[in-house]
C-alpha cells in the first residue's frame, strides 16, 4: 500500500491490521488487531509499504485452550482498506 506525508515534517505512521473472522465456531471478537508496523516518511514522500501476515495470524483460542485456524471468511483491514478472502 502506499502510504504519503503531505506535511513538511518526517512523521512516524503506525500501519495497522486488523483482521475479523465472519463465521468461526465461537463468537469471535468483531475485529482483532493482528500485525502492526512503523514507517518513517520523510516531508513530502510517499512510500509503498507491504506487511506479510501469516496464517496463523488468523489463529484463536479456541474452549479446548488449543490455538487454530479454522476454514471460513475473513476480512482484512488497514486504514480505509479492506480485503475479504476465504481459507479452505
């Protein structure tokens, strides 16, 4: 994604991802943050910046205390973007 600084100062942008799981086997949490990163953009730029989010990002606890992934929909968001996929 790119990312720009309008300003006339380097700021330090904080990229998140949240991720929401739409039909897990328990009531999940309507949106949960699973990664984050900093960027410094100098006065003026703009930058394109990647996050690479694994699988198991995805995981939760589920009422064995097990930690997984299960199949479904999820839907993924930074800023005003979102991106909706499936894992079979």
């Amino acid at each position: 994604m790119d990312i720009a600084n309008t300003g006339d100062r380097t700021v330090n942008e904080l990229v998140l991802v949240y991720a929401q799981d739409h039909v897990a086997s328990i009531t999940p949490s309507v949106q949960r943050l699973r990664d984050f990163d900093r960027v410094f953009i100098g006065p003026g730029e703009t930058v394109s910046h990647g996050i690479n989010l694994p699988v198991s990002a995805l995981s939760f606890v589920h009422t064995d205390l097990v930690s997984r992934v299960e199949p479904g929909a999820f839907t993924l968001k930074i800023a005003d973007e979102s991106a909706f996929f499936r894992i079979q």
